[in-house]
C-alpha cells in the first residue's frame, strides 16, 4: 500500500486533463517499468502528442490477464476544490483526495505497485499492462491499443481482459454503449413582429429535444428495458444548447450537443434512426409551407459499445476466486473500453477501487480501503495465474 499511495501521488500530479498531453506521464510509467526490467511499447496518437502503453509481465504463453486504464482526467475547470486538484491529499478521514485519484490512477497506481512482486514470481500466464489516452471524451485511443495488443506477441489475442474503473471492487458484467452528437438547425431570421416570416431554429430545437426525452418513455412502453441497469431503458439526453442573436430576431441557427447511451440489447442505429426521422418530418412539414430549413447531425465520437453480460466466464472465475466472497455482479450506465475489447473478441470484465460516485468531481476521492482491497486482489490474481491454467483457484486458461 506504501508503494501504491506513493505512485498514486505522482500520478495524480501529472495534469492529464484530456485537452492535455499525456507523454510526461507515459514517459514516468515507461521509466518505472524499465527499472523493474519490464519493456514498454508505445502506440502514438495521431497528433502525436499522446500516446497508449502496452507491456507484458510474465512469459509469451497463452491465457493471462490484460489490465487496462485510461491515463486521462476530466477538467477541474469551474469546481469548487478544497485543495490543489493535481496534487494528492491525505484528508485523514481515510480518503486520498485528487484529480483521477478514483477514476482512475488509482487502479494503475496498484497495478504499478504489483510489478516488482509479479516480476519475481513464478508466472505460467502473463499479466499485461494496457494504458489508454482520452477515454474521457470518447474512449478514443483504446481501438488503436486493442488493434496492435492482438498482434503484440503470438498468445495476447487469448488473454482476458479486465479494465480498472471504478466498481466498488465488484465486477460489472455489463454497461451501455454511448455515442455524442451535434445537431445543427438552420431556419431564416425575420423581424419577430413577422414572426411567420421566419423560420425560428430555437423553435425547432426545442421540439427536437422534447422528444428526443419522449423516446425514453416510448422505449419503456415498448418494454425495451433491462432491469440490471439503475436506469433500466437506454438513455437520451441534451446536454448544451446555443442559438440566436436578439429577442426581436428569428434565430437563423440553434445548436444543441446530445448523447445515446444505449443497451447493450439495443443499438445506437437504431435509436438514432427515430431522431432521424423525426428531423424528416419537420423538414418536410416546413418545406411543403415554402420554408427552407436544414438540420444537419455529426457524431462527435466513434460509437463507443456497450458491453453485454457473456462469453465472460473465465474471466469471471478468476475475479471471483480471487475476491472476498459474497461477489455481485452489476451493470453501469457509464461506458468504458470494456465494451471495445469485447467487441475485438476478448472476454472482459470491469472490476476496480473507488465509486463512479466521486468520479469527475470536485474533490474526487479514492478510499484507502479501496486501494487496499484492490491490491489484495491483485497480489492473489498473480499467485493464480503461476498455476497451471486449469487449476481450480481461478487460474485462467486459454
């Protein structure tokens, strides 16, 4: 834990805000691991100035387990912070307060922590390291990362995947997908005293939000539900929306920024397609009165997937074996790159310190009792995997 604390710290000082480079901070993993003798692949982002982490703890063999995190922390940017957010504090109370502290340096940080005790130990299976940048916005670096890990050594594509959000230390079966939009309304100014002159964008934003929120209860009375999720029906919801230019003036443009998190038993085409129609509707009603108007949709984002409840079970054996019992599965609404590794085949679980209720504010804490937990698990997990693959402690077999 003294070890774990100390990494923790020097994570949290790295200001990995996702609008930020993250290289200092892969450049300070890529150091440790080098002192620990374990070699580190770097997969570039496209800009350049961000990067992915891949190393292997352990033989070339077939099985193991891939430890995944994302470096990157949502802003501070307006929150009221009792102290330096990019610096961890000890509040005493037995919480270690920081930006990431629980989503989630903290889960690297014990994983970090695990290397020089892996290294040592008598491994049949490999443990991987597998750090993203930008999950924040989009869980943009990870296709890349999970492209070359299949290819990274001749057994990683057998390995099992478990990615280290925050979960209570309980591992999740299940989450939505969630994809970002844009949507942009072009109508025509006029003098608001000729109001049917015009073509009011804000007007037709707000009949466009208004039932992007109905669908929700149209899903539900179409019993598109599942009651594993806290919100048990994919969700819709408009999170800013801009337009106009005076009181007196027909806006010419409204904009609105949204987002689908859908079920894993749904699909974003799908629920995407009833917008769609919608915006069809209201085009047509309005040209057909002689009224020019456009509505133009642009994912801000590759749709992330959701991760569903299967082909999961070696994965889960060892987690459960390896955790204090009585273990619960559950399903978040968040999404993570669990989703992601699923979808390239792997079997993945979430399974890390901390609750999603202190990610992304003010104050973001991690309980020592979480890392410990975390860590304990960890330190088990490695002495399975130096079993033989189908031992029945919870070893993982390709």
């Amino acid at each position: 834990m003294t070890q774990a604390v100390a990494l923790l710290e020097d994570l949290v000082a790295f200001d990995t805000t996702s609008h930020r480079s993250n290289l200092a901070l892969i450049e300070y993993v890529e150091a440790y691991l080098a002192r620990h003798g374990v070699a580190a692949e770097r997969i570039m982002s496209p800009c350049g100035n961000k990067a992915s982490l891949m190393a292997r703890i352990g033989p070339e063999a077939p099985g193991g387990v891939v430890l995944s995190g994302h470096t990157d922390v949502v802003p501070v940017d307006g929150q009221p912070w009792s102290s330096e957010p990019f610096t961890l504090r000890d509040g005493g109370d037995g919480r270690l307060y920081g930006r990431g502290s629980c989503d989630m340096k903290g889960f690297i940080a014990c994983a970090l922590a695990k290397v020089p005790e892996w290294v040592n130990a008598p491994l049949t299976r490999p443990i991987y390291l597998a750090l993203s940048y930008d999950e924040e916005i989009g869980c943009v670096g990870a296709p890349a990362l999970i492209e070359r890990f299949l290819h990274y050594d001749r057994h990683a594509a057998s390995a099992h995947v478990i990615v280290g959000e925050p979960t209570d230390m309980q591992p999740v079966v299940a989450q939505k997908g969630a994809t970002n939009l844009r949507t942009t309304i072009t109508g025509r100014e006029a003098h608001s005293s000729q109001v049917d002159q015009g073509v009011s964008a804000i007007h037709v934003a707000a009949r466009l939000v208004t039932f992007i929120e109905d669908t929700m209860a149209d899903l539900v009375a179409e019993g598109r539900v599942d009651d594993a999720f806290n919100v048990a029906h994919s969700s819709l919801h408009v999170g800013k929306i801009r337009g106009g230019t005076a009181i007196n003036i027909t806006a010419r443009e409204c904009e609105f920024a949204w987002e689908i998190r859908h079920l894993p038993s749904d699909t974003f085409e799908a629920l995407y397609a009833r917008f769609e129609a919608r915006c069809n509707t209201l085009i047509g009603e309005l040209n057909a009165a002689g009224k020019m108007l456009e509505i133009v949709t642009r994912p801000l984002n590759v749709t992330v997937p959701g991760l569903a409840d299967r082909d999961n079970q070696r994965v889960l054996r060892l987690a459960e074996a390896n955790l204090p019992a009585p273990c619960c599965r559950r399903a978040v609404a968040y999404a993570t790159e669990a989703g992601q590794f699923q979808g390239a085949g792997f079997e993945a679980i979430i399974l890390g310190p901390g609750s999603i209720a202190q990610a992304h504010q003010p104050d973001e804490f991690v309980e020592r009792a979480q890392l410990e937990a975390c860590s304990a698990f960890l330190s088990r997990m490695g002495q399975a995997l130096a079993e033989p693959a189908d031992s029945v402690s919870g070893g993982v077999e390709s």
